[in-house]
C-alpha cells in the first residue's frame, strides 16, 4: 500500500514537472539532492519503509512524501509513478549520485516532442562512483538490449523523463530492479523514440544498498534476466 502523506504544492497551479525519488534509508542525501530539484518542479519522495528519518527531513525541506510499504526499487518507482500528476514525470536516485537539475534539458526534449523517454548515461566523476563490476555488467545490458530491442543505449541509469501518460500505459509489472530495464524493453517495443544524455556520476552519500553488494547486485541480474526473456507479445 502506498499513501500521499504530505504535500507542498497545493497551490491552484499544479507542477508541470514531478520528480520521483525512490528513498530507502537516505536522509544524510537529501538535502543535497532536494535542493537541486528545478525551480517549479515538485520533488516526489517515494520512502520505501526508511527507519533514518528520511521522511521528516524530505518533509521538512518542502518534498511530497509518498510512503511504499513494499520494498524494491521498481516498487518505490511506480509508487512515484502512480502519485504523480503532472504532465511529465522525472526519475532520479536519492543517494546524491544524480544531480536533479541535470533533468532540465531532457525535460525540455519530452516537451518539445523530440523523444518520448530521456535516459541518462552516467559518466563517473571521483573515485569509487561506479565500480567496475557494475559498469561491466551495464555494459553487457546493453549490449542484451540491442539484441532484444535494437537499441544502441550505453547506460540503463535510472535519470530519465518521459510524459506521464503513456508511462503508465506501458503497464510495468515489475517492483524490483528489473523496473528500469522493463521500462526501456516496453517504450522501445511501443516504438517510442529514446533519447540518451550524457550526466555526470558521483561516489553516492551513505550505505550502498545494490551496486555495492552481492545481494543486490545478484537480485538485480536475475530481475533483469526475467524482463529481457519476458516475449513482445506478451504486454503487447
Ligand atoms: N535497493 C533499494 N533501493 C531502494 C529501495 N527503495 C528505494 N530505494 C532507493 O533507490 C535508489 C537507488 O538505490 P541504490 O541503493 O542507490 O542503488 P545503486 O545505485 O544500484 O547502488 P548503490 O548506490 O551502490 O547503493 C536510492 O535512492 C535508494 O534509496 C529498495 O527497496 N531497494
Ligand atoms: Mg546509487
């Protein structure tokens, strides 16, 4: 179950922007992060069962805090998804990895109907931003997703934007780390037109909880194997 718990923007003018912040155990990022968050836009925190206050700090700096009990990137994502109003919805990690304001440009690309999904491909900026294992592995995605899909991405990064709408209509099914890749599966066999923009990447803020661990990393390569094997007709 997911609930709004508290708003900032509920003035007459809704946001034209919403920016989806999957949050688990972050409030050391936050600040960071929610203060970079373009003028106008509205930050949509997504708190995926935080016990560090995150929250009250996202509360506290003006966010909207959306609570999902169910734990998974992909579940925290489309609990965002789901919670947003406005016409286009942003993506963006909530570890001060991701600048939000790097969004502007891939905004303004959904906007003036250029691209209907605008991925960011991380570029690492200081020691220990990406680690190998995990570039590798990217790597090796891609080169998967070329062969599923034809397209030629270099990043699956979870910095993207598209328009509300339609992202819902792709109907994505899955809530853990298989959601980033099953969104690009699904818009590239709708035929929407992907876009990718190149965004610095930086040493995260706080506990690594995926790329960093064998957990994580082992849990999100058999999420990812399931998208990619999963066949066209099947959500067609
Ligand atoms: N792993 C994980 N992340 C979640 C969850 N819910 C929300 N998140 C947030 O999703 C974003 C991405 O997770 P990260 O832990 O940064 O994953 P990553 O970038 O692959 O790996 P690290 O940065 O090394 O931890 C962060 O903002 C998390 O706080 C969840 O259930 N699991
Ligand atoms: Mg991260």
């Amino acid at each position: 179950m997911s609930g709004v718990t508290s708003s900032s923007a509920s003035g007459p003018d809704p946001a034209p922007v919403d920016v989806v912040l999957p949050c688990l155990d972050e409030a050391e990022a936050l600040p960071w992060v929610l203060e970079r968050i373009p003028q106008g836009w509205r930050a949509l925190v997504v708190d995926n069962g935080s016990t560090d206050g995150s929250a009250a700090v996202a509360r506290a700096l003006g966010a909207t805090v959306v609570r999902e009990e169910r734990r998974g990137f992909g579940a925290a994502c489309h609990a965002g998804l789901t919670a947003a109003t406005a016409e286009v919805v942003c993506f963006c990690d909530c570890d001060a990895s991701l600048d939000p304001s790097d969004l502007v440009p891939f905004v303004d690309r959904v906007r003036s109907g250029e691209a209907d999904l605008v991925l960011g491909r991380r570029r690492p900026r200081g020691r220990g931003a990406w680690p190998a294992h995990a570039r590798a592995g990217n790597l090796a995605l891609s080169r998967l997703l070329r062969r599923r899909t034809g397209l030629r991405l270099h990043d699956l990064g979870p910095l993207r934007a598209a328009r509300r709408e339609p992202l819902l209509a792709l109907g994505l099914t899955d809530r853990r780390s298989g959601y980033p890749l099953q969104m690009v599966v699904r818009a590239a066999d709708a035929g929407w037109r992907i876009a990718e923009y190149d965004v610095p990447y930086r040493p995260r803020t706080g506990a690594s909880k995926v790329t960093g661990t064998w957990r994580g990393t082992w849990q999100a390569v058999r999420d990812m194997s399931r998208v990619l094997s999963e066949r066209e007709e099947a959500h067609a």
